[in-house]
C-alpha cells in the first residue's frame, strides 16, 4: 500500500472560489502536501488525462470541462492515501455522496464535481508524473 495520492480542484471549484475551503479540508484531514500547482488544461492534456475514458459517451463533455478554467494539481501524503482520500471526496455523483464529503458540499453535478482523487496506487504515480517533474515534488 502507497502513502501517497494525486488530486486536482476542477475549473468548476477553482471559478466559485471554493479552492482555499476545499484545500482547508484536505489538510484538516491529515494529508500533507509533497507538490502543489495552479495552472490550466489545454483541452488535448485534459484528454490525455482521462485517456481511460476516451471511448466513453462523456468524454467530449469532460475534455471541454476539464479545459475550461484553471485548476489545482496537487500529490497529497498520508497513510493509506487513496483509499482515505476518495473517503473524503465522497461518490463521483454529488447527489449520491455521504454528507461531509467534500463533493456533497461543494459539486455541482456528476460531471462538474469539484475535484479529482486517483482510483489506484499506480495511477496515483501516474498521474502525479503527468503534472510534477522530480525537482516540483519532494
Ligand atoms: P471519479 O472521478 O470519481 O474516479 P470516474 O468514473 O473515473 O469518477 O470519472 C472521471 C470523471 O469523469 C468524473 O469525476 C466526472 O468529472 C466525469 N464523469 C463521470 N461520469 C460522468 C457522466 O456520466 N457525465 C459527465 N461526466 C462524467
């Protein structure tokens, strides 16, 4: 088992001004911080990113979203990591998260839902090498 995540505050979060709230929570929750960064998508990395999804009816709407507006990358540190952290985030649909997620209390919709938290050690590394060179994280 890792000790380590990856996560991103989505265009839809960053542009309500939620980021410092959401940033407060994943703190207060006992992750810490090894690489953080503001910055946005083109829409050809968004879909390199979510790659996994590209034969999925959604993809073109995630791509567009995902490329919309600047977000925050983020490798997150803390026993047990992903599995803590998609705890936190709550279900992918806000309507079916637990109260006190933070999907529950900042997304808007399935789609537009605040923020993003690896499924896997491997794509945790996966995708903290997709936005953080060896000299950004430690
Ligand atoms: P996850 O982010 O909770 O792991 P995934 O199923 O891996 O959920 O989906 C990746 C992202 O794709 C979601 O976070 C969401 O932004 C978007 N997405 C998933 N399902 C839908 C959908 O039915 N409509 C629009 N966007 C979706």
């Amino acid at each position: 088992m890792s000790n380590r995540t990856f996560t991103m505050i989505k265009p839809d979060a960053t542009a309500k001004g939620y980021t410092g709230a959401i940033l407060d929570q994943i703190i207060k929750a006992g992750f810490s911080v090894k690489a953080m960064k503001w910055t946005r998508l083109t829409p050809e990395q968004a879909g390199l990113f979510y790659d996994i999804h590209r034969e999925r009816p959604f993809f073109g709407e995630l791509v567009e979203f995902m490329s919309s507006g600047p977000i925050v990358a983020a490798i997150l540190e803390k026993e047990n990591a992903v599995a803590d952290f998609r705890k936190l985030i709550g279900a992918t649909n806000p309507a079916q998260a637990e109260e006190g997620t933070i999907r529950k209390q900042f997304a808007a919709s399935v789609g537009e839902n605040a923020v993003h938290g690896s499924d896997s050690d491997e794509n945790a590394m996966i995708e903290g090498d997709f936005f953080f060179s060896k000299l950004e994280r430690f």
